[in-house]
C-alpha cells in the first residue's frame, strides 16, 4: 500500500493535520494511520554553512579575505536538529512513501524551510502544496481537496532562497570588515543593523531635544472648548486673544443649524 508523507513547519500543526487525516499511530519524530505519514520540520533544519566551509583559510577574520562570495553555496544540518532530519530522510526514502504534501507555513519562508530539507535530502518524488491560512478543521480539509503541485510556488522559493543568501552575504562580510576595523566583534545585519540605526538615531533625537514655549489661545464654550494652533510669539497668541475676547461664537451643529452661543474670555496658556 502507498503512503503519502505529509511535512508541516511545526509538530503542533502536525498533529492538527493529523487529526483531520485520521492518522493516530504514534512513532518516534512522526505519526502514521491511514495510508498518511505526518511528520514535520522544527522550524529550519537546514541552515547556509558558514564562511569556513568554503575553505580554511575562512576559518581566521582578515581584511585580505573578504569579500567572501560564494560560487556555490552550501548547506548544513543544524546539529540540534539532525534527529529530526534523518527521520524526514528516512521517511521520505521509504519505497511505499509515492508523493509529499508540502504542509509547512503558507509563506516564503515555510517554503524555504521545507525546499531545503527536501533537497539535502535528495529526494526526487512527486511534490504537491498545502496551502492553508487557518488551522480550523474545515480549513485543513478544504486545503487537501485543492492541493497544487509545487512549481506553481517556485518563484516563491527562489525569492526565500535570495533573501536568505542576501542576508549571508551582508551579515558575513560586513561583520567580519568592520570587528576587523575596529578590533571588535561587532555583529552587522541587512535587517538588524537598519533597525538599530532608526533606534540610535530616535535616541539622540531625544537626548538632544531642547524644550521650546509655545502659547495656545483657548476659546472656553459651554460644554466644551476650542484651542488655536501652537505660536512660539507670545505677542501675537495675545492679539488673537484681545480679538476673541468680544466676539461670539457660532456653534453649528448638523441637525441644529445656526444656533448661536455666547463665548467665554478667552484665555492662553
């Protein structure tokens, strides 16, 4: 009897998944029932090898070395997680396992996380896309109904698979020119780095803000009251207020028209 390997993100999605499917038979790193295995991937299992695996010399920060630009990229298994690799290995290898149902996050990331395994793992079989934005079992069920093949998200893949090594690129090289520079380890981020700035900068912004007056006139109406912009002219706030302080106020009101209301002094702070 065929089975079709069933892969989510996370295990609480694959029991979820699981329990729609009907499979409850409970193994070591998936569950298995009904011509189903679900298993699932513990976020990413498969990571971009850093520098030193692109040669020894890597291994040491120099200036001279950089930048560091890959021809081809590799991969590793991250080591806390290669329990879980080899069973998804396992089970994808099996010969009664006929085709995937790619079940991680609908996203590009969920995407990366399960292309990644897939190819480390060499499998060749058939692909087919879980794509659900609820885990309600209605959800899950009408997502299983119209499952896709997976090329129609390989552009899908291939953005995830850019921004991944785009972050590689950036945070390897440029963390590795300026703790050379400044003989320091200082860690530099295509995302983090951008946002720390935008902090820093509010930061100062801050540290330097000097506290500068400023008068309002305030035009006191029964029931409510009226403010005027902000003035830095103290002279000017106190003109405007000698001239409100005889006229009247009209408050028009949608189902009231016209209906006239004599206002209090004005006054400024």
């Amino acid at each position: 009897m065929s089975q079709t390997l069933v892969i989510a993100e996370k295990p609480s999605v694959a029991k979820s998944i699981a329990a729609v499917l009907g499979v409850g038979n409970r193994k070591d790193g998936y569950l298995e029932g009904g011509g189903f295995l679900v298993s699932w991937c513990v976020g990413h299992l498969v990571e971009l090898a850093d520098a030193s695996a692109y040669g020894e010399q890597y291994a040491k920060w120099t200036l001279s070395d950089l930048p560091i630009l890959p021809e081809k990229w590799k991969y590793t298994v991250s080591p806390g997680t290669k329990k879980q690799f080899d069973i998804l290995k396992q089970l994808m290898g099996r010969e009664d396992v006929a085709s995937i149902v790619e079940a991680t996050d609908a996203g590009r990331e969920g995407e990366l996380i399960f292309r990644l395994v897939y190819e480390q793992a060499q499998c060749k079989k058939k692909i087919e896309r879980l794509w659900i934005s609820s885990m309600e079992d209605s959800a899950i069920r009408e997502g299983f109904s119209h499952l896709q093949p997976s090329v129609c998200y390989d552009s899908l893949y291939r953005a995830a698979l850019c921004r991944a090594r785009a972050d590689w690129l950036v945070g390897i090289n440029a963390t590795r020119l300026y703790s050379c520079l400044y003989h320091r380890t200082l860690n530099i981020g295509r995302v983090m780095t951008p946002t720390l700035a935008l902090i820093v900068g509010r930061e100062a912004d801050i540290a330097a803000f000097c506290p500068v007056p400023f008068y309002t006139v305030i035009l006191a109406l029964p029931g409510f009251a009226a403010a005027g912009e902000r003035l830095e002219d103290e002279a000017q706030a106190k003109k405007i207020m000698e001239a409100c302080a005889a006229a009247e106020a009209a408050v028009v009101k949608k189902r009231s028209a016209g209906k006239r209301q004599r206002s209090h002094l004005p006054s400024m702070t």
